[in-house]
C-alpha cells in the first residue's frame, strides 16, 4: 500500500478564481483545474524567482516532488494558452499556513479574522458572507 500524500505548504491563496482568455464565453468552453499546489509551485518560481530546492523547502516538499507540481501547473497553462481554455484554481493536496478566508460579495481575502461570518469591509455587512478556505 503507496505512503499516504502529505499536504503541501500554501502560504497565500491566489487573489483570483482562474483565468479566462478574452474573446472566449466562459461557460461555452471546457476548463482545466490547477490546484492550489500547483499554483503556489508557479508562484515561487516563475514568480519569487526562487531555485526548485529552495522552493520545495517552503511547500515542505522533496525537490523532486516539487518539480513534478511545477511542471504539471506549466503543462496546463500551457494546454489553457494554446487551446483557449480557462484555468480555475481550486482543490489538491494543500494546507495554508494560518486561517484564509475570502468573501462572497467583494472577493476580499482575509486571514486571521475575529467573526469568521463577516468581512468587515462590504457595506451591506451580510451575515455568512466569509468563505473559509482552509476546508
């Protein structure tokens, strides 16, 4: 029986849902899903400029692991740019490092908050309007 997976270290969610490219109806194509892991492996390297090894020390994963999640976020950015189709991020193998939440009306990400039910920033102050994302 494989060895259980262990979560990868996220330390900011993405401000954005995904990506769509112009010109394109969103709900008249198919979607590729990155994971959040796959996400944070861009972000520090593309992105922080940062080596594979020193990257796989923050997500708190071997190198080689490391490069095999860089490498398949790059495969579906790759396959989204050339075949035209959205990248939504969401879902993996994932841990943040503290408690992240983002809200329903003004998509404001938000952490460490003291009523995890509003966001303290939208007008209306709804109640629930806080989406954990560390679930």
């Amino acid at each position: 029986m494989p060895r259980p997976k262990k979560k990868r270290k996220v330390n900011h969610p993405p401000k954005m849902l995904g990506f769509k490219p112009f010109g394109i109806k969103f709900r008249d194509e198919e979607h590729i899903v990155m994971q959040y892991e796959e996400y944070e492996a861009v972000k520090l390297v593309v992105y922080n400029n940062l080596p594979h090894n020193i990257a796989a020390e923050q997500m708190e994963v071997s190198r080689p692991t490391l490069t095999r999640i860089y490498n398949s976020a790059l495969s579906k950015i790759g396959q989204g740019f050339v075949e035209g189709k959205s990248i939504l991020i969401k879902g993996g193998n994932y841990e943040f490092e503290k408690d992240w939440y983002k809200c329903k009306t003004c998509y404001k990400l938000i952490d460490g908050v003291k009523d995890p039910a509003i966001c303290g920033d939208c007008p209306a102050f709804i109640k629930n309007e806080l989406i954990n994302l560390n679930e």
